[in-house]
C-alpha cells in the first residue's frame, strides 16, 4: 500500500530535486501548498507530485519558477512554448484580483481618538527627554 502523504524529503526524491528547491518553489508559487503538522513540517499528497513533476519538466524546458507560476495561476504560457499539454491539461485563467480599497484623501477626518494618542505620545517623549 502507497503512502498518500509524504514528508518533504520524500516527495522531492520521488520528483528529482532537493527539498530546498520544494521550499523555494512552494515561496514562489501560491499553488503548492503542503500541509504543516503541528511540528511545521511540510507533508505532501500523493496527488501533489504530478504537479510537481511538470513544474520541474518546465524548469528542465528552461522556463523560471515565474514561469511556472504564470502558467499554473493563468495558463497563459502554454500556447506555443511546446510543453505537451493538452487543451484540458492548461489551468483555467483565475478572475482579475479584486481591486484594492482607495485610500481616503488627507483631508478626510481621522479617527477622533488619533489625535490624543498622538497628544499623550508627544508629552512622553519630551518627558523621557
């Protein structure tokens, strides 16, 4: 019977690369998310190791972990790269990122209690001297 989750060492031996290159992938690419026991190791699925095993064929192809990332996130580099994918291999584009909340102009109020925090501060450094 195969194991279904594996520690780090493991899984990178089965794929071929070390497990600082795991690590350095896993900091760049948002999909690879192993799961963490309570003593923060990193254990990976059996399933996992497909994805791994293209992401290191794509290295191997020359492409950069950024690459890899576009492709997994947007699937928009496998078109004419020759990377042996299918049309249901390509990842699905994700929806554009919600855009984030447009700060208020500076003349806008503040909180009402920022200004005697800043009050208290100010009468502390110049107390402490």
């Amino acid at each position: 019977m195969e194991k279904v989750w594996m520690k780090i060492g493991e899984a990178a031996r089965r794929i071929g690369v070390s497990p600082k290159d795991l690590r350095y992938w896993e900091s760049i690419i948002p999909e690879i998310q192993p799961r963490r026991s309570r003593g923060n190791l990193r254990y990976y699925h059996v399933d996992e190791l497909d994805r791994l095993q293209r992401i290191r064929g794509w290295l191997q192809e020359g492409l950069t972990v950024g690459d890899c990332r576009q492709l997994l996130l947007h699937g928009q580099l496998t078109r004419g790269l020759g990377l042996g994918l299918d049309e249901e291999e390509a990842p699905a584009p994700l929806p554009a990122p919600a855009r984030a909340p447009r700060r208020a102009p500076q003349s806008a109020p503040r909180e009402p209690g920022l200004a005697k925090v800043r009050a208290a501060l100010k009468r502390l450094l110049t107390q402490l001297g």
